[in-house]
C-alpha cells in the first residue's frame, strides 16, 4: 500500500513538473499545441519537417476591410526583433491565436535536454552539452541553440567590438567565449569580437575598463581550470591593439586617433595586464613593437613614447639596438675565447 502511495505522489508531482515545464497551465491552447508538436519532432529527429512546420505558420497582418488577421498566426518573423528577444519576452502575448515561434523552440529543447539526460540545462555539462550540439550543428537550428547555451542556459555576453565594454562583464563575455571553444562553434570569437575596440574619447584608450574585464575573465578561467585559453584570448586582443587602423570600418571609427591611444594604453604599466599569466611575445608581435616604437615621435609626447618603450623593453616585446650589440659582442668574445683556448691546449697544428 505504501508503495502505491508512493508511485501516485510520485506521478502528480511529474505531472504538475510536466505541466510547468510545457507552460501548459499558463500559455494558450494554441501555444500548447505548438511547443508540443516542436518536441516531437526534435525527438524524432525530424529537423526538415520541423522547419516546414513553422514556416507553415502564416505571419500575423494588420487587418483591414480586404484582409483579416489570419486565425492563428506569429509575429516572430515580422516584429524586427531577434531570437533572444522572443525568448526573453516570451508569455507576454495576450493573444491566445498567436503562436511565439522562437519560444515553443526553445521551450522544446529544454524538455528535450531534460529528458534525454535527467538534468537540468542550465547546470553546465560539457559532455551533455557537446553530445546535445551535435544533433543542431549544420542544421537550421545551430545558431539558435549556441545562443541557447551561451546567453540562457548559461550566463555568457555577446560582445561587439563597435558596442565596447559598456554593460559587459569578464566572468560573461569569457564563459561565452569558453563554452564556443569547447563545442567547437565554427568561430570561438562568433558572439565575442576577437579585437579590442579603443575609447577614442578618454585618455589612455579605455585602459582601466580593459583591466577590469581582463581580471573578472582570470577569475571565470580560474573556475574552469582553462589558463591556455585565457592567454590565447589576450594574445588576439594584444594583437588587435598593436595594428593600425586597417579596413574602412576602424578607420571610419577611429578617425586616425586608434595608434595615439595604443600608445597610451601600452605605458610601462598597461602591458602588465596581457603579460600576466605568463604570455611570451610572439616574433610578430616583436616585429610589430618595434615599428611602433620608431614611429611614436610623430604620432605622440615623448615621455609617452618612452613609457611604451620601457613596458616593451621590461616584457621582453622589444631588444633596444644597443643590447642587441651588447648580446653579439658577448658571442663573438666567447667563440673568441673558445678559439684560443684549443691554441693553448696544442689543438692547433699548422701543418694539417
């Protein structure tokens, strides 16, 4: 008896979890209808059909004397917004004959996730989420559940290099980062600008913005465990910072300042910031250094040229001529001293 009581508690309560998880208590019949056709398609596989299946969906118009709104209809496609938008403001619709497109989708794959492996999805699991990616990637559904994983599932931040830091946080712009590069998305920097845009308004390029995301970053790379990609991510925004302005859309930005502000962001204390956590500089990058050091007295100060000679100079990113002399003298006095001493030895003999 204890045990039918226990099998009947244990079936209302995943009936009323069903329930919530569908939004069947709170959405429209139609809605209803809608999210659960999407699950069983996802479950049978059938993305083509499930694609079709929305597409059939006919737009929402205004109506008029010659053109009624349709019965059942969606605004998704009409409405100007985004994927994440519709699902940020999904259940808002009063009207219980439009059908939330991008809403029934993501509530769908979240049942689906679920049941395919008893867990919750927004509890990061590389294996679940990698094995479950494979199943959308080159499919009409890949971009969706990337953004699925890395702005809802997960807290990430998209973002765009003209937008900059403003609203951002390291621990989400690097976790968005993370989960791309471990799924293997066709780019880690797809949702993440791989440069670094410079405020061109405030001295020193944004540096103390820059330092801040940089450091909540180190604590999210810190969580996972992951330090290669943290510096793999700081040499591409290093290297974003140390080119000039090169296509239409930094030049139409920058105006000819973004080289003035490098030079400022790289003082003798700005390049700490990228060096920690043990970046070595790269033959490009020393390349690129030295170009822009012998360019600096006419583009800048020269107690500011000097500040970014002497950070260069204290991380290895540049070899001032007379070290580089200094170093040559030092081999050729040894291959010196190596020489002579065979003579004293009697190595040497003349008549060979």
């Amino acid at each position: 008896m204890k045990n039918i009581s226990k099998f009947v508690v244990t079936l209302i309560i995943g009936m009323c979890c069903s329930v919530n998880v569908m939004g069947i208590s709170t959405l429209s019949q139609v809605q209803t209808e809608f999210n659960t056709k999407v699950l069983e398609l996802l479950e049978n596989n059938d993305l083509e059909q499930l694609k079709e299946y929305t597409q059939s969906i006919p737009d929402c118009v205004e109506p008029s004397e010659e053109n009624e709104t349709p019965e059942i209809c969606t605004n998704d496609r009409t409405d100007g917004r985004n994927f994440l938008w519709h699902i940020w403001k999904k259940g808002l619709n009063k009207n219980k004959s439009v059908i939330e497109i991008d809403a029934g989708i993501y509530t769908a794959l979240g049942v689906f996730y679920r049941k395919l492996y008893r867990a919750e999805p927004t509890v990061w699991n590389r294996a679940n989420y990698y094995n479950f990616y494979k199943r959308y990637k080159h499919s009409w559904l890949q971009d969706n559940v990337e953004l699925i994983f890395t702005q809802l599932w997960q807290r990430g931040s998209i973002f765009k290099k003209w937008e900059g830091f403003s609203g951002m946080t390291g621990r989400h712009i690097y976790t968005t980062l993370y989960i791309s590069n471990m799924l293997g998305f066709d780019s880690m920097y797809k949702y993440v600008s791989s440069e670094i845009r410079l405020d061109k308004d405030v001295y020193g390029g944004g540096k103390n913005w820059l330092r801040s995301i940089l450091y909540e970053m180190k604590q999210k790379s810190d969580e996972f465990k992951d330090e290669d990609l943290l510096l793999t991510i700081k040499r591409d925004w290093l290297d974003s910072i140390l080119v000039g302005e090169f296509n239409a859309e930094e030049r139409n930005y920058y105006k000819g300042v973004k080289t003035k502000k490098m030079y400022e962001m790289l003082n003798e204390k700005g390049w700490d910031m990228f060096v920690e956590g043990g970046l070595k500089p790269s033959k490009w990058e020393k390349h690129a250094v030295m170009l822009n050091i012998r360019a600096c007295p006419q583009v800048h100060r020269r107690e500011v040229c000097q500040s970014f000679r002497k950070g260069a100079i204290k991380y290895g990113f540049y070899i001032p001529p007379e070290v580089i002399e200094e170093q040559l003298e030092q081999k050729l006095m040894k291959a010196v001293n190596k020489t002579s001493g065979k003579f004293d030895k009697g190595h040497f003999n003349p008549s060979i």
